[in-house]
C-alpha cells in the first residue's frame, strides 16, 4: 500500500521532531443506503470519505490533527499542525500511556462485496420487501431501507504497531405503519450482519417485511396493559437494549475515571443475582471488533460474573488513570474524532433456562419484547432507565396470552439485576448497519444482546 | 479548467442532460476544556458533492477523496444511479442565474492565520478568569471553534464562483456550588471576526450567571407577562419560523403559513427579514449553495406575510425567481430552501425600559428544549433555567425550573407588546429583546 509508506514517513518525521508518542489513522469509508416508501423509490444516497488522524504526545501534552487529503504536503501539515497544537498547550500531565504493538491484518468475512453489486439489484430487493408489507389495507405506510458499509482502517505508530481492519456490513430495516379502529401503531426493524450482499440473498425480506405488517396489524388492535410491577421475561432484543444503555455505559472507564458512574468504586461487590454474567467481547454475530482505534486488541471483559463486578471496559487514557490494563475499548467514530471510550459487544451470558422453563413458572405477568422499541432515557450517574418497547404479550398461568402494545419499562438499573431469577439457555446478539450508539458526538456501531431474561419485578407503565 | 468545472463535463460526457458540482474545503480548530484544555484538534476536511440529471431523474453522490480519478469515478457512477431513479415531474432544470450579490463582511483573514499558540492562550485565560472569579465556581464544559470555509460551485450553465468564509463560535459552561445549592451558567457568542471574539467576557459572563442564580427556585404556575431576552428569542424564531416560511414546507402543505400571503400574521411591530447580505452575519455569503447570488428579502412586514424563501428547485414550481436561500448542510445533501440570517427587526425602546414597563411579570434569560417547540402546530415550549420575577419593575428573584409555552402565531399577533432595540445574534438568527402581555407558566 502505497498509502502506509507514506504514514510510515511521516511516522518517522514525526520522531525527529521530538515527539514521545505519535499514531495515525488511516480510514477509508464507503456508505450505500436505498430507501422506498409505499412502493416508490425515495432515496438512494451514496457516500465515500477518507482520510488520517494524526495523534502525538509532546511533553505529556496531546495534539490531534486530521486531513482528508492524502497528498505527502498535506500529510505534512497535519503533522506540524498536531504537533503545533501540543506544544501549544505547553507541559501536560497525561503520564507516559502503555500502547500496544500489535502487527495484524484482518477483515470480516464477507463473500460478495456489496458496493460492487448493480444498483438495479439492490432496488429491486428492497422494493420487493417494501411490496410484500402491504397485506391488506390496514396496513397505511411501509418504508423500507437497505444499508452497506464498507470500512478500512489502518493504525499505525511510533512503537511499531501496524493493524489493519475491515468491515463490510449488510441489512435491511423496514418499518409497517397500521391502523385498526383503535389506534395507530408502526412497528420498525432491521437485521444487519457484518456480511457481503450474500447475507442479504440469503434471506426471506419479503416475509420479514409482512411479519413485521402483521405485528402492527395486531399492535394496533391491542390495549396497553395496566400501569404496574410485574414479573416480567424480556426478550434478547429488549435485555441488550437495556444492558447497553443502562449498564454498559455506567461500565465505561472514562465515567469510572470522573467517578460519574453508579458502579463507581464497587468492583468485588454483589451488584446482581447469582445468575447475571455480563461480557464485552468480539463475536461472531455482533460487529466485528478484533482490534480498537488504538491499536490495541480486544481482550474478553467479563463486567459481571455471577452478580460480582468484576472490572470495567478501558482505552489507554482511562487504564493510566485508574491503575488498570486497556481493554482494547478505545473507539472513534471516524479520523477527524479522538478515540473514547465506548462498548464493542455487550451482553449477557447464557445459563440453562428454556424459554417454556422461564414462562411456566409466571402467574400473570408480560413478555417483553424489544422488536418495534422505539428508544428510551438513562441517566448513568442515578443508574435510572425508562424504555418504550415493542408489542410484548401479558403472561397468565404460564401461557402466552394476548398481545399488549405501548409498553414502557422503567427501573433502576442496579434493583432490576437483582431481581433477575432465572436466565435463558438461548443466546442472541444483533447489531446494526443504519446507526449505533451516540456518546459525545461520536457515533460507533456496536452489538448487544443476550438470552431470554426473567425478572422478578420490573415496573411497567402504560403510555 | 478547475476541478468543478471539470467535473461538470465529466458529468455530461457520461450521458447526462444537466450537471452541478460543489466542493467545499474547511479547516477547523477545536478547543474543548473545562478546569484545562481537554482537546485540541485541528481539522482539514474537503468533499464534493456531484449531481447529475438525466432528463427529470436526479441524483447526487458525493465523494471526499478529490483527485482526478475519484472525480471521474464519482462522475460516472452519479449518472449511473440518476438513469435508473424514478423521474420527478416537477422537475425543471438546475440554477440558471449563478453569480455574487454584494454582501460583505464574511471573511477575516486574521481568523485564517491565528496561531494555535495563541489560541491555546486565550483559552487558558478564560479558564483563570473562571476560577479567579469566586471560588464558588468552576468551568464544566467550553468549546471553542475556529473555522475557515472555501466553497466552489459550478454547473452546465456557468462557469466557477468561489467563495471563502470565517467563522467563531464559543460556549462556556460554567457550574457553581455553596453547600446543597448549585447552578449552571452558560454563555455563547458566535462571529466572523477573530477581533469580535473575547472569551474571557464570555467566561466571566457565563460565571456571573452561574453565581447569580444558585439559589434560583420554581414559582407557583401562573399566566404573566413574559419578557423573554434576545439571543433566547431568537432560537425560538429559528425553531418557528425556519421550516414555516420555506417554500418546501409551503409547498408541501406542511406550513401553518401556507396560503396566506398579503394577509396580517402578526401585529404591526412584527417585521422579519431574511438578510442574505448582512455585513458580518454568520450566514451572510455572496451566492447560496447553488451559486444563486444572496439578496435582502423582507418575510413578514409589518405584520404581513410578504414572501417565503426560495431555492431553485422550488421558486421554478411557483413560477417565481429564487431568493438565493439554497443551503445544503453539507457536501454530501441536496440544497434545500431555508433561512440565511433571519432577523426580528428592531423596535424603539431598551430592554431597561421593557423591564421598568413590567408592574409583574418573569424576565427570560435562558432556556433549554425551545428546539422541542412545535412549527407545525405553533405550540412553543421551553423550560426556563435562568429568569427573574419583575415586581414593580424591577428583577428581583432569580428564577428556574418552570416551563413557559403559548401559541406562537397568537403571540406574534395579539400579545407582542413590546420590541427591544437590543438586536443580538443567536448564530444565524437575530432579536432584541421581546415582551409578551402574557403566555403560561408552569411551576410549582
């Protein structure tokens, strides 16, 4: 590549100018996105960008500068810039950081490169789905989104490290609006698969696209359940949504750091019951997360192990302030961001419930779902969440009864781990190719799920 | 032959009927800090954004990789997607009328050569200001922004307009604690001019405010006359009126303005311009993100709606001529109709006067989740994070955590009572200091 021998000069030019650390990013990202709506093609947007961060340290100070040109001038100036500005700064008092020296050249598995497939093929997959979700007229909007990525990132530094990553992602989200005499319900999702365009061949959209239609038929014909405590089973979707959220950024290095986080100073300590093991991780079915933007490589962090805080997610800034090893957590969104800390693949551990096991033992209750969950609030420093989630179903005598739309779960974080009494064998984790997870103005993509869940008391109110 | 205007015929050349190029190129200092700078980042970042139509298909499709064989590349590929896109009826051609207005006073060249050094020490000043101020206080969370923007447009109608711009932006957040109370003060300043900016007024300000309202309480709920401050009620014209006097909107039906030109929308003080060529406005440009040469437009005059705001796409529709209000967020979206500099004109009396006027009522200093009111349905909320109760004309206690909300189009025509002299800008949306004969307040 010639593009790594110039990084490698600059690299070098970087040195002699008397820096103590310097590492650059080089990112090449391409984005592809359809969307139709009621059967009419709306958008098609395509979008290409590139460029490199450069990062040093002088004299304990930070300087950070990027450029999407890559001509050797510009590299230059971007280099001088970085520099100029931590020097600028004067004396800092980051103390000297542990970066890993990692050689690597991987990429996800993918087999058709989707940006090179015929945008006519694409189209027409994605109008086909949109078609299908018009089973019948109550069905009064679809829309549906097809989404590809394409991402190359390469990081190199002073201390011999050289790791390049690839991404290619694939999906399609689609969304069913329905009206019935009672209301008006939409219902929204998506699968995503760190994939070539063989993932989205392989599936039945068209069947994924009426299902949905039929979810919203029948949510817009459900009541809301009364406002109350129940004892609830959550639903992979729904459990990921709430760990990532509710947990996961509470078990970020940089709030741990601040001591903004409610599990600040709690390692060693019994936060959850006995059945609670939560992972960060690089896995096959969530995003693909071998290396961070630091260069470092994702190590296995077990957060919780059976109800225990056993640790926290870190880059090399929050690791040095808190005594602790980098857990390869270090993310930026894109070269023009500094790397923070942020989740890869969170979730919970299996144990050895099936999901019959965990519904015969609930009188009356409901099971949550988080298909069609349309967003919710945390506050990390209370540990508090309140989430809207998708058409669940209320639990009586150990059945699944009717459906029940416009479900808000709400609770603090720390409380409803405790009262989790039984955890499914099953495992699922999903991730997203259309957004991630927002924290600071960085957008990264990430997974998040786990088994199916029951809780003993989760308040659930209606809308 | 230019890199756009090269682009424009390579567009041609692989079988469209109509072509547009526009490449931005920006170089920003960021500067976040709170007890120290916490970040410093220089960016560079260029992109192009291409559209082609082919026939009444268009598209766009954009690339920020800009050397020759990307912008082939990109060329090829954008009129490949706009030859299967379906047709837009609508559809005329691209801007025929490119050229520059004569507005000034959107470049200062000190802004592009600052060094990071003395950046670096401004900030550091403020910082100390803070901290010297009381020691109550601490900086939280600041952010300063220093950019330098060059814009180059071009299409199969004309040849290249170029144009460079400079922009900076500051917002300190300030937090104050005595015993159980604490309070946050926050202060923002935008402008063209490096000499314009001084961060240290802007911090000491925003620690003032923090202090002067740590023992800030809710009142009981109540209906009362509402002054509400300049910079704060020009956010709230921005959330209201941007996408409501849009020829998009209107034309779209999505406008509570829709069909009524010529007719009274608001009381007599109420005049609103779109001020494309305002000397130092931060939205103030010789053309628009079309290459349509920018122009004064009064929207509402003297209570009457006048005008709505126009790109080309939509002007050609209505059958009249553009008001140069092309804007695309960035390189990478189609240009949309929306404001410039939106302005509330100035009235006669200072803001002092407005307050001794006021037997009882809250004066508004600053708000949060304005950006949540409504411009469809005119519904306007905000809640209050920093106000005083008015008691026989003078401010006395401070005031916070109410919610203020009222029917937008009654205010501008039935309750406006008073209009400030004390015009100030809110990035690219400008007030005096406005009073309201009263809107609803929900406390305790």
């Amino acid at each position: 590549m010639e593009i790594e021998s110039n990084l490698y000069s600059i690299l070098e030019k970087a040195e002699r100018s008397g820096v103590s650390y310097a590492d650059v990013r080089y990112q090449e990202h391409y984005y592809e996105s359809i969307l139709v709506e009621n059967k009419v093609l709306r958008n098609y947007s395509s979008r290409k960008f590139s460029g490199v961060g450069i990062r040093v340290f002088v004299e304990g100070a930070l300087g950070y500068a990027s450029t999407c040109n890559m001509s050797r001038e510009s590299l230059i100036r971007a280099l001088n810039n970085a520099i100029n500005v931590a020097r600028a700064l004067g004396k800092g008092g980051e103390k000297s950081l542990d970066f890993e020296t990692n050689r690597a050249e991987v990429r996800s598995n993918f087999k058709v490169d989707p940006i090179n497939v015929s945008p006519e093929e694409k189209i027409s997959v994605t109008l086909d789905a949109n078609k299908s979700a018009f089973i019948e007229d109550r069905v009064k909007n679809a829309a549906t989104r097809i989404g590809f990525l394409k991402d190359l990132r390469l990081f190199m530094s002073t201390v011999g490290a050289n790791v390049k990553v690839e991404t290619v992602m694939s999906g399609l989200w689609h969304q069913s609006v329905a009206k019935s005499s009672m209301a008006m319900e939409k219902v929204g999702y998506s699968e995503s698969k760190c994939a070539g365009f063989e993932f989205i061949a392989s599936r039945d959209w068209n069947g994924f696209s009426s299902n949905l239609s039929k979810l919203a038929i029948e949510a817009s014909e459900a009541r809301t359940p009364p406002a109350g405590t129940y004892m609830v089973i959550v639903d992979p979707d729904a459990i990921g949504l709430l760990l990532h959220e509710a947990f996961g950024h509470a078990s970020e290095g940089d709030l741990i750091s601040t001591r903004e986080s409610v599990l600040f100073g709690k390692v060693g300590e019994k936060i959850a019951s006995e059945e609670v093991t939560i992972v960060d991780d690089n896995v096959e079915d969530g995003y693909f997360y071998p290396y961070d933007d630091e260069g470092t490589a994702k190590r296995r962090v077990v957060v919780v192990e059976d109800g225990v805080l056993r640790g926290y997610l870190h880059d090399t800034s929050s690791a040095s302030k808190t005594n602790a090893q980098s857990t390869g957590n270090g993310r930026a969104q894109d070269f023009e961001n500094i790397p923070i800390v942020r989740q890869a693949n969170y979730f919970m551990q299996p144990k050895d419930y099936s999901f019959e096991e965990l519904v015969e033992d609930v009188d009356y209750g409901i099971y949550v779902s988080g298909k069609g969950a349309t967003g919710g609030q945390v506050d990390v420093g209370m540990g508090t969440f309140t989430f809207s989630v998708g058409p669940s179903k209320i639990i009586r005598g150990g059945k699944l009864e009717e459906t029940v739309r416009g479900v808000v779960v709400s609770g603090l974080i720390l409380d409803t781990l405790k009262t989790i009494d039984a955890v499914g064998k099953d495992l699922t984790i999903r991730t997203n190719v259309f957004g991630g997870c927002g924290k600071m103005g960085q957008t990264v993509r990430v997974g998040f799920g786990g088994p199916h869940v029951r809780v003993q008391k989760m308040i659930v109110g209606g809308r | 032959m230019s890199l756009v205007e090269k682009a424009v015929r390579r567009i041609l050349d692989f079988g469209a009927s109509e072509s547009e190029a526009y490449l931005q190129s920006e170089k920003i200092l960021w500067i976040e800090f709170d007890e120290k700078i916490e970040c410093f980042k220089v960016i560079e970042s260029s992109g192009i954004g291409l559209r082609a139509a082919v026939g009444k298909r268009v598209t766009l499709y954009s690339t920020s990789v800009i050397d020759d064989g990307s912008i082939e590349d990109a060329a090829e590929k954008v009129v490949k997607i706009a030859k299967i896109v379906p047709e837009d009826p609508e559809w005329r051609h691209f801007n025929m009328d490119l050229g520059k207005s004569s507005a000034e006073g959107y470049y200062d060249k000190s802004v592009e050569e600052i060094e990071h050094k003395r950046v670096a020490e401004n900030v550091k000043l403020a910082i100390q200001k803070i901290k010297d101020y009381n020691v109550k206080v601490k900086p939280v969370r600041g952010l300063l922004m220093i950019s330098t923007t060059k814009t180059f447009v071009a299409n199969c109608y004309s040849e290249e307009f170029e144009m460079r711009e400079t922009g900076v932006s500051a917002v300190v957040r300030v937090k104050a604690e005595e015993g159980q109370w604490k309070s946050i003060g926050s202060e923002h300043f935008e402008t063209r001019f490096w000499k314009m900016m001084d961060l240290e007024e802007i911090a000491s300000k925003a620690a003032e405010k923090a202090l002067k309202f740590l023992k800030a309480k809710p009142i009981e709920s109540c209906r009362m006359p509402i002054i509400i401050r300049n910079d704060v009620f020009a956010s709230i014209l921005g959330t209201m009126l941007s996408g409501p006097i849009s020829a998009d909107w209107v034309q779209k039906n999505r406008s509570p303005l829709s069909g009524k030109l010529k007719t009274q929308v608001a009381c007599d003080k109420f005049t609103i311009v779109d001020n494309g060529i305002l000397y130092g406005g931060m939205r103030t440009r010789p053309f628009d993100d079309e290459g349509h040469p920018t122009q004064k437009t009064y929207v509402i005059k003297e209570g009457v709606l006048e005008n709505y705001l126009y790109d080309t796409y939509t002007a050609l529709k209505d059958d009249v001529k553009s008001t140069g209000n092309a804007s695309r967020g960035s390189y990478w979206l189609p240009p949309q109709a929306s404001p410039s500099n939106l302005i509330l004109e100035a009235g006669d009396v200072s803001s002092e006067e407005i307050v001794k006027e006021t037997r009882r009522g809250l004066l508004v200093e600053d708000v949060i989740g304005e950006w949540l009111s409504n411009p469809v349905s005119g519904n306007v909320n905000a809640t209050v994070t920093h106000a005083y109760l008015i008691e026989d004309g003078e401010p006395t206690t401070p005031v916070k955590g109410v919610t203020v909300s009222g029917d937008f189009y009654k205010m501008i025509l039935e309750d406006l009572e008073m209009v400030g002299k004390d015009v100030r800008n809110n990035n690219q949306y400008h007030s005096p200091t406005v009073k309201f004969r009263e809107m609803i307040v929900a406390g305790k």
